[in-house]
C-alpha cells in the first residue's frame, strides 16, 4: 500500500508540473501551428521520450549527482538557457515571414521530434523537477516493478498531454485563428523563451 501511495503522489507531482506553460509547451503548439499535425504529434512524442529519459535518470541518481557535483547542474542550465535564447531569437526572426507548407515527410517528423526532445532534455524545469521533487518522492529501495510503472506511467501521461496539445492546436479553425496573428504570436513566444533562458543565465 505504501508503494501505491507514493505512485499516486509522484503521479499527482508530476501532473502538476506537466500541465503547467514552459518551453516543451511553447515548442509543441508552434510545432502543430506552423508546421502540421503529424510534426506536432512527432513533437509530442520526443518530449514524451524526454519524460522518460528524466524519470530514468531520477531514479538512477540524478538528484545525488546534481547535489554532489554543483558544476554538472550549472553545465545544464546554462546550456538550456541558451538553447531557449537561440530558439526564441529565431522564432522572432521568422515571424513575419508567411507559412510554407511543409507535408509530413521523414525529415520534418524527424526533425520535430529530436528538436522537441533537445528542449526538454535541457529545459531547467526539468532539471529542476526531475532532480529534486521527482527524486525525493521516490521511494527508496522500491521493487523493479515499481520503477519501471513509474517510468512508464510518466511517458503515457507526456504523451497524452503533448499529443493532446497537438491535436488541438493543428484543428484547422485554431489554425486559422492563429495565421491571422501568427507575427504576433510568434513575437510573443520567442520572447518568452528568450526571457526564460535569460532568467536562467541570471539566476543561477
């Protein structure tokens, strides 16, 4: 019973800080938006294979090592605020630039999906999540079995909420919706991610 306690308490952690905005939310509603449905699904699902890596890597030591070795946990953060500038800056360079349509071929779902990933993979927040509230909820010396539900369990949900994400904001009306604004819109998101990785240079 105890075991199954601590599930539902990382599941209901970890729900908490999936549903909540950031980069991963920012990447894969641009993604479904600019690019199609399946790039976005594509999207979806790298960050869902993100999720997985995290929960893999929090359950292995994640939190001892970025306790332990302070320069590991500033090497990661400094290197995904970076990369968020550098998404954001060309995302505001793009923006009055009118849509091409692109069909989901190998390389666009390609591309999507390992853009997608890169941004989870170091996106602080996950840093953060994953290497301390995640690890510390874990329970110690748990059965294999526990381990791997916990892993899974964390991909299943990513991927229904980013998925689900996508299937909406590729809808055709939303579409449409947001080609009326899209400079705007991408101006707005661009900047966001260049103030979010700015904040992590600053703040560390």
């Amino acid at each position: 019973m105890d075991y199954i306690n601590s599930l539902a308490l990382l599941v209901s952690v970890y729900i908490a800080s999936l549903v909540s905005p950031g980069p991963n939310f920012i990447i894969v509603t641009n993604t479904s938006m600019t690019v199609s449905r399946a790039a976005g699904l594509f999207a979806g699902l790298g960050l869902a294979i993100a999720s997985l890596t995290w929960a893999i890597m929090a359950m292995a030591g994640l939190g001892f090592l970025l306790t332990h070795f302070e320069w590991l946990h500033v090497m990661l953060q400094v290197a995904g605020a970076l990369y968020l500038i550098w998404l954001g800056l060309k995302m505001i360079r793009n923006a009055a630039k009118p849509l091409k349509p692109t069909g989901p071929s190998e390389v666009s779902w390609r591309s999507a999906m390992r853009r997608a990933y890169v941004v989870s993979m170091t996106n602080p927040k996950s840093v953060a999540f994953f290497g301390s509230i995640f690890a510390l909820v874990i329970p110690a010396h748990a059965p294999v079995w526990l381990y791997c539900l916990i892993a899974l369990t964390c991909f299943l949900l990513s991927a229904l909420w980013y998925c689900g994400l996508a299937f909406f904001f590729s809808n055709p009306r939303v579409s449409a919706g947001f080609l009326r604004f899209k400079a705007s819109i991408e101006r707005v998101m661009g900047a966001a991610l260049i103030l979010i990785g700015g904040r992590l240079l600053l703040v560390r």
